[in-house]
C-alpha cells in the first residue's frame, strides 16, 4: 500500500474528518483518562512487524503462511491457542499476586 493509499485509508477511518478536528475527547464519564502521549513506539506499528515476523516463521514451518480453507480445524486450534494463553495469564496472577483471585 503505497503512502496516499494509507493517508486516505486513514482519512476514511476518520469519517472523512481533517485533522485538525480530530481532537480527542472523552464521550462518557466513566471512560478512563485520555492516554498520555510518550516517546514509546506505536502500538500498532509494532504489531504490524510482528505479525510479519510471525507470517516468516509460518512460512519456515509450515511452508506457508496462515490463509483460511488450509483443512485444519480453526475452532480447535483457537481453543487450543486460548487454553495455553490463559494458562499464561494465570502464572501472571500468580507470579503478581501469589495466588489466583478467590471464588465466590
């Protein structure tokens, strides 16, 4: 995608809008703070890299990388991937906390 692609894609994403009224604002007092503008890279170029990271190492694996109708089960493999994140996610709570919220 070349650079006025992104820039209208962008602007369409935006409704149209110019920049200048592209002012942030929050709609609803229980929304959080607006995020504070930092030095740290942007989240989704981030991503962007790493997806293409994870496409190369699809394509060293497997021969190619993911597209849909490849004959595998795309549920199960969600499910699969979704049980070992949580799994993650629990050793977080722990390693945070010592222990896992308690039931009610």
């Amino acid at each position: 995608m070349s650079k006025d692609d992104e820039q209208q894609q962008f602007k369409l994403l935006q409704g149209g809008r110019r920049k200048s009224d592209n002012k942030p604002t929050k709609q609803r007092p229980e929304d959080q703070q607006l995020p504070e503008k930092n030095n740290f890279p942007f989240v989704a170029d981030e991503l962007g890299r790493y997806l293409e990271y994870r496409k190369q190492i699809g394509i060293q694996r497997y021969g190619t990388p993911l597209q849909p109708h490849n004959g595998r089960d795309v549920l199960l493999d969600l499910f699969e991937e979704l049980i070992d994140a949580t799994t993650y996610f629990a050793q977080m709570i722990i390693e945070r906390d010592g222990k896992l919220p308690e039931q009610k």
